[in-house]
C-alpha cells in the first residue's frame, strides 16, 4: 500500500507531470531522431557523426514545438518564441555535445553498434536537457 500511496502522490506532483510530459515528447524525438539518422546514414551515406548531428537537430526542432505547446504551456511568456527556441537550441547544443561524445566513444571504443550506442548517447543528453530547459528555457517566473 506505501507504494501505491508513494506513486499517487508522484502522479499529483506538477513537476513529476512536466517530467513525464517531456520524457514523452523526447519518445517521440527518439523515434524522429532514429528515422532522420536511418535516413542520412543509410540513404545519403553520410559519415555516421554528421549523420547523428543532422537527426539531433532535426529531433530538437520537434521537441521544441511539442515541450512548447504541452510539456512548459504553463510557462509561456509573452516573450518572443524565436528567443525561446534559441535557448531550447542552445541548451540542445550541450545535449548534442553530450550525445556526439557518448555515441563516438561506443561505437569507436567499445565496438558497439551505430543504433544501439544512439540509444545510449540519447539517454545521456535527456537529463541535461530536461533540468537545463526547466530551469532557464522555461523558467517559472
């Protein structure tokens, strides 16, 4: 029953709810990331890194318009939504850092695999992005 009481409580936290709202957006940013990199890589045969680069950003132009209009609509300012995506863009920039770094050191150092190390290197830039983005993207004021 603590449990149960434990996770009710989570579900009815505000934050808990953005956090799960945008890991939910950044499913879906995985699954356009995965495509774009299918694309770039296996169709246009691109180096793999700039491949993942490309998928990146195109996944970052998603997620912002999704955490946008769902995940931080609470927090919409009447600032300048070029602004916003600037500093989405900005802080995706460390994430892409972090995902370029991680998915090179698998695949180059340890031989794993270009689609499973991208699974790794996703996972490694989700945390960043999410307090980053909490906490200067979308302020609460």
């Amino acid at each position: 029953m603590f449990i149960f009481n434990y996770f009710e409580q989570k579900l009815k936290n505000q934050e808990f709810q953005r956090f799960l709202r945008f890991s939910l957006v950044g499913l879906v940013g995985m699954g356009v990331n995965y495509f774009f990199l299918f694309i770039f890589y296996e169709k246009f045969n691109l180096y793999y890194l700039l491949s993942a680069a490309f998928a990146v950003e195109i996944s970052v132009i998603s997620n912002f318009i999704l955490n946008n209009k769902w995940t931080f609509k609470d927090r919409r300012r009447p600032e300048n939504i070029f602004l916003r995506f600037l500093k989405f863009n900005l802080v995706s920039m460390g994430g892409i850092g972090i995902n370029l770094l991680t998915l090179f050191i698998l695949k180059e150092n340890f031989g794993f695999g270009l689609y499973f190390a991208n699974f790794f290197a996703i996972l490694g830039a989700w945390l960043w992005n999410f307090f980053v983005n909490n906490f200067w993207t979308w302020k609460s004021e």
